[in-house]
C-alpha cells in the first residue's frame, strides 16, 4: 500500500477524533478565558485564573451538568493538556534551582508518602471502610491524585463506584487544599522553598499543586513542582510494592502501571533549558501559554468533579479521605518546619 493510500485512510480517522475533541477542548478554553478575564478585571493579583477555572468548571458540571459531546475534550484536557503544560513548566527552571530542593526535600517527601499510605490503611480498617476502596483513598493521597487511584487499581481490582469514589474524594479535598494553603502559607510567613515543598509532598493532584504552589510566587511553584514531580515518581515503587503483596495474598495483578512520561519530557526540558535557556522574550512567551494551558486543565478538572459520588457510599469514606488529607497536611508542615 502506497504512502498515499494510507494517508487517505488515516484522514477520516484523524477528522473524527479531532471532531470527537473539539466540544470539549472548546468547552475548557472558554472557561480558561473566561477565568483569565475574571482575574484582570478584578485587579486582585492573589485572584488565580487556575482556581477560578476549577471554581466555574465545578459549578457547571454540579448546576446545569456536563455535555456528553464534551466529555472527550474534557478528559484531553485534563491529561494531555495537563502533561503538556507541565513539560512546558521546565522552561521555567534550571538544575540550579532544582538542587535548592536537596535531600531535606526528597527526605519530607518520601516520608510523608508512606507515612500517609499506612495511616489511610489503618484508618480505613478502623473506621470499617472496605479495604479495596480504603487502598485506593490512600494511593490517592499519598502519591498523585486520580491517576495514582486508576494506577493502583490495577493490582487493587477495586470496583468502578470504588475508583469514581476515590476520585471525587482526592479532587474534593484537593481542591480544599488549593483554597486554604496559600492562606495558611502566609499566615505562617513560609519562604517560598518551605511552602513550595510543602504543597508538592502533600496536595493530591499535579494541576491542584500547580495551583496552589504559583499562588505563592514563581519560586514557591517551581518548587512546589519539582517536588510534586519527585512524588509522582514513586508511583511505579508503590505499583510493584502492591502487586507483590497482591500476589502473595493469592489474588491476580494483571496488567502494568501507567508510566509518567511527562515527567520525562519535564526533566529532558529543564536539561535543556539549563544548558541553553530561551531569550528572554520568548520565555516569556512560553510562561504565558503554560499559564492558560494549566487553567484549561483545572477548567477540566472542575468539569469532572461530581460532589454526588461523595455520598454515594456513605459517610465513612469520605471521613477516611478528610483524616487522610488532614494527616499528610499536617505531617508534611511539620516535617518541612523540622528538616
């Protein structure tokens, strides 16, 4: 078969996915524009297009419901666009500044991340939450938001009410996070490295670390993102951890964990920013745009979060998920205020 022939054959299939996005992806611009000219307008700088975004995108999905057409571009934005943007968040920083994180970081980090896996599970047992969801609240938690909760499942099997329920949970108290951490930030007159470490090794998604971590200046979000990146790593240890214990329980893990390869394209662009950095103008440019791609992607993430799921399976999990984000809160200011 010619080059051509194929060309032909792959341009329906190219037409109707674009077709099959384009609602959707439609959908987050405008809400992105929409929060961007919120934030002019009002002249509060502390005002971020990325939490208006994630405030409207939630009110249209819980108030009037999403569109079924939309709902593809919805998830594209909320992965790829996000993935994306954070490949683009490298342009922003250097190896210099990634070795201001060092060791008393990687060390609040990991610590918080399995100290907070192991609580959520024994919490979970406490308060008699089934132990497959309690796994996938504490996956959630611990690492990286709804992919870590899809990741896990994999080796978990847990239902899909269990995994829509752990979802909604992180992205809910997520979000709380995003809302009350810049404030707390400054209440506690946190330097930028603190506070930017401390939101990376405790909020649950990367776009809610984004968020909350720029809220507090350029260096606190590079931070916060460096070290949220470092977190996002250690999902693949975790996988393998659970598919053992899975194992050795007799039960089946089929199947592989979701490699992060953005966070490679992340790492390949700081290399390549580090060695040779844009001019200044276009890095400018460059800010801007991962800017208002980040704000699609909370756009995104507004528009899948369904405040009814949390009630769907009762009161005890979603106290699970509170105890869970009120440990790792608490446990990651203390560490980052000790080491």
């Amino acid at each position: 078969m010619s080059s051509t022939d194929q060309g032909q054959q792959n341009s329906p299939a190219i037409t109707g996915w674009l077709g099959a996005i384009l609602p959707g992806l439609g959908l987050t611009f405008a809400i992105a524009v929409a929060a961007t000219a919120v934030q002019r307008v009002s002249g509060i700088p502390a005002l971020s297009p990325l939490v208006v975004a994630m405030v409207l995108g939630m009110m249209l999905r819980n108030l009037l419901g999403t569109p079924a057409a939309a709902r593809p571009g919805i998830a594209f934005s909320l992965r790829r666009v996000l993935r994306f943007a954070i490949v683009l968040l490298g342009f922003q920083l250097t190896l210099e500044q990634l070795r201001a994180v060092g060791l008393p970081g990687l060390a609040v980090i990991s610590m918080t991340l399995a100290a907070t896996f192991v609580f959520t599970k024994w919490a979970g047992r406490a308060l008699g939450v089934e132990a497959r969801l309690a796994e996938l609240i504490a996956a959630g938690t611990s690492v990286c938001g709804a992919s870590a909760v899809i990741a896990t499942n994999t080796v978990t099997r847990g239902s899909d009410e269990d995994v829509a329920y752990a979802i909604a949970c992180v992205t809910v108290f997520g979000s709380l996070s995003m809302l009350a951490m810049p404030v707390l930030g400054e209440m506690l007159a946190m330097g930028p490295a603190h506070y930017g470490i401390w939101v990376g090794a405790t909020v649950h998604e990367v776009a809610q670390v984004v968020g909350t971590g720029f809220q507090h200046g350029a260096e606190a979000g590079q931070a916060a993102t460096v070290a949220k990146l470092s977190r996002v790593i250690m999902l693949a240890p975790l996988i393998l951890v659970l598919g053992a214990l899975a194992r050795r329980r007799g039960g089946e893990a089929h199947g592989a964990a979701p490699t992060p390869w953005f966070v490679l394209g992340f790492v390949a662009v700081v290399l390549l920013n580090s060695a040779l950095p844009l001019p200044e103008a276009l890095q400018a440019e460059v800010v801007r745009l991962t800017a208002f791609l980040l704000t699609m992607a909370l756009a995104a993430m507004g528009l899948e979060t369904d405040i009814r799921k949390l009630r769907a399976k009762g009161i005890r999990p979603l106290a699970l998920g509170a105890l869970a984000w009120l440990f790792i809160s608490t446990l990651g200011l203390g560490l980052v205020t000790l080491i």
